[in-house]
C-alpha cells in the first residue's frame, strides 16, 4: 500500500521552497539591472545596441527596455536610440511587462546542446557587433551585452573549419563526461568564432558593457557563456589535454583546429579592458534565503556558493554535515537551515544492454546521495533545486528529500541504489510526488540546495 505524505512534511517542504523562491527572486534582472547600465550616447552621435545570450537574457533585454526610457532621461540623454538581438532557451522568453515596446530582439534556441537556431543566432548577431548589412559601429556608439548562463550552448558558431555537428558531438559527450563547468567553457572558448573575447572584438571601436548574471563557482566572468565580451587565456593544447582526460572521442577537424589554437587575441580597447558588471550572483541568492529563514526564527549557515564535485557524492558529504548538527558534532545551532550553491556534476554511466537512459539532473543526482546517506533520519529535509527551474534536460527543477522518502519509495517498489546507477533522479523521486517543478524562473545562479535540520 502506498504511503502518502503526511501534513508534518508538508509545512518543512512549504518553507524550503520559500527559500529557494526567495533566492530566485533575488536573481531577476529586473530586482538589479538599474545600478548598472551605463550612460547611454548621445542620440544625435550615437546608438545603444544590445546584444546577448543565456538563460536570463529575455529577461534582462525585457529589464534593459523596461529601464532605459527613464534611464536617459536621467542623463539628459531622452530619445537615445536602442535596438538589439539577444537569444534565449526555447521556453524561457517571459511574458512582456504592460508598457514595453520590442526594440530588443529575442530569438529562443537549444540548451544543453546546440541547434541550428542557436547557430543562426550567433551568426545574426556577429553580424551586427561587425555593422554587416547596416551602418558600422563606431566610437560614439554604445553595446551593451546581457549575458547569463547557458549562453555557451545559444551562442553557438563554429570557428572557421568546423561544423555545427562537430560541436553537438564534443557538447554531448562533454555533457556526460563530468567535466565541472571551467573545463567545458575551456573546450566550447576554442572551437568557437564568438565566444572567448570575440563577440567583444567584433564590437571596436564602440564602448562595449557586459552586464553579467553569474552562474559559476568564483563568479569567474571568463568562464559565464564561455566569456564572450572577455579575453581568454587558455590555449587549444589544454582544452585537448581536457577532452583526452574524460576520454570524449575527438574529430579529426576539432583536434586539428585544438592543435593549432593559442589564446584568444582580441582588440586594445575593447575586450581588453572589459566593463563587466555582475548583477546577480549566487551568494546573493544564498544570503536571501538565508534572511528569509531568520525571519521564520531559524538559524541560518551558508556553506558556500563555489560547491562541486559529482553530484551523488556532494549530497552525501552535505547529508553528513546535516546528521552531525543534528547529533551536537557540529557548531551549527539547530533548528537551522545548511544552504549552499556551486555547480557540481553528473558522470553519466555507460548503459546496459536493454536498459533506457535515466532522466535527471544535478539537482535530483544530488537528492538521491542525500536520501541514502540520511538513512531515514527523523529531522532532516532537503530540497534541490537549480535556479532556472529546469533540471537538466528535464522539466522539473529538483527535487526534496524527507525522513520518509525510503519508506515510501520501498512501498513503491523503488530501490534507490538502482536508479542511481542508472542516473535516473526522476524516475526515483516522480512517483514519490517529490519533483520540483516551477517552471522557468527566467534568471540563472545555478544550483541551490538547502538541509532542514529541526
């Protein structure tokens, strides 16, 4: 017989998913974009064009058009003209706030891996940074770029001598590898024309400003979308040293091409000297829920926002911490809440004969390491969530863990160590009734993950 939740796990999931809404909340281009755009030309010598990529970048165009009216004005600047093309995941275009008028552009494309409309994109845009088809950019003009994660995957556009399919098989393969997100971002920098500082480039002699919303370990902004406005200085040799050490299967034009590949070089005055500003990043997001947890009377700790590792493994780590506290062992005064993001990995294993691929993502990986390292715990929830509201390549965004999950899940006929195996989070926490699921948030600061400890 099926064991159904009972009203006590219903009030601690009722506040972890606060914290989480909280923590996205406070990532959302419109909550922080203000500070940051900078004084606009002057609309008889020059234009604003606004280009970008990521998960947030409807948004933040949205944000960019809803502020830019009073924005000039304020700089004696009314009437600037503003135009531009940014490109989003498909699905993650949010609805226009009452009053917005569509001068930017917002095209949707693939992610986690690329498409030919994500390609096409690129293109149109590159095109645009280089004045092709219309008047060329000059020192009186001004670009803005809104970039956000995911933006390595939209801003697809292959280097000369690649193809788009040569890019789809190395992301795959990288997708599975366990690779942590600086080590793709490396490979994606040298087998593209645009990311790496060359969006940037293509931009002189404007005044180009990147407006940033962090979803890396370190909020390294070389390392967002593969750094598109930022100079690099890896080489082709490491990201070959990196698709050898996950042994991703290399063809032969994207060995050639590593070969021959040294650090980006980009224009003085332009990428060299970036203007980048974060307007949202992970810690942020933590210290918000955090606020919204002492408010509620709890004690509240951040770990840390640069957390990774495979994801299986970190949940078992967190799930110690959380059975330590909840023991005395620890400093952490309980009831409290343990809060942590970073972007940790999933080793996709080789599948058996006759067995399907597993559905999931970080977030579930994570919840599932945490189920069996809480062996039932009484006074331990969790919940799992990434911060754009998918997980993965799936429609959830996580999932939660509660004293009750293994009963539940044994009376299911589930067996946990089974679908870890087959890195299959939904196909565990699904008829457990234990997905998250919100939707696109419409902003991304990667993974959150929160303990209860009571």
């Amino acid at each position: 017989m099926c064991m159904a939740r009972s009203p006590d796990n219903d009030e601690p999931f009722a506040l972890l998913l606060a914290l989480y809404q909280a923590a996205v909340q406070r990532a959302l281009p419109l909550h922080n974009m203000a500070p940051y755009l900078p004084e606009p030309p002057h609309p008889t010598k020059g234009r604003t064009l606004v280009l970008g990529a990521g998960k947030a970048a409807g948004a933040m165009a949205q944000a960019v058009e809803a502020l830019w009216d009073a924005h000039c004005e304020r700089h004696g600047m009314a009437g600037a003209p503003l135009s531009g093309l940014v490109v989003t995941r498909y699905g993650h275009v949010p609805p226009r706030p009452p009053g917005v008028t569509q001068r930017i552009e917002v095209v949707e494309a693939a992610h986690p891996v690329p498409d030919a409309a994500g390609l096409a994109a690129a293109q149109r845009i590159l095109s645009m940074a280089r004045g092709e088809g219309g008047p060329p950019l000059t020192e009186h003009d001004l670009v803005i770029c809104l970039i956000s994660g995911g933006g390595s995957a939209l801003l697809t556009l292959p280097c000369e001598g690649l193809t788009l399919a040569d890019k789809q098989h190395v992301n795959r393969q990288l997708l599975d590898s366990g690779a942590d997100i600086t080590q793709m971002n490396t490979v994606r920098k040298h087998l593209s024309a645009i990311k790496g500082g060359r969006m940037a480039a293509a931009c002189a002699p404007a005044r180009v400003v990147t407006l940033a919303i962090s979803d890396v370990p370190g909020d390294d902004v070389s390392v967002i979308a593969s750094g598109p406005t930022v100079p690099d200085t890896t080489t082709g040799q490491e990201a070959l040293q990196i698709l050898k050490r996950y042994g991703i299967a290399i063809p032969a034009p994207v060995a050639k091409k590593l070969q021959k590949s040294g650090a980006v070089q980009v224009s003085a005055g332009t990428a060299s000297l970036p203007t980048v500003h974060l307007i949202a990043t992970p810690q942020q997001s933590l210290e918000a829920a955090a606020a919204v947890a002492r408010a509620q009377g709890l004690n509240a700790y951040i770990l840390s926002d640069e957390i990774e590792g495979e994801s299986r493994e970190v949940g078992k780590v967190l799930a110690a911490i959380a059975r330590s506290t909840a023991a005395g062992r620890t400093d952490f005064q309980t009831p409290c809440v343990i809060l942590s993001g970073g972007e940790t990995t999933v080793t996709v294993k080789p599948r058996k004969p006759h067995t399907s691929r597993g559905r999931g993502g970080r977030a579930g990986e994570f919840c599932m390491g945490v189920a069996q390292a809480l062996q039932r715990h009484p006074r331990i929830w969790a919940l799992a969530a990434d911060t754009d509201g998918i997980d993965g390549m799936e429609d959830n965004a996580g999932a939660r863990v509660s004293p009750d999950t293994l009963a539940r899940a044994h009376a299911k006929g589930l067996h946990l160590p089974d679908h870890l195996a087959r890195n299959d989070a939904c196909g565990f926490f699904d008829p457990l009734d234990d997905l998250v699921v919100t939707g696109p948030t419409y902003t991304n600061v990667n993974d959150f993950r929160v303990l209860l400890v009571r």
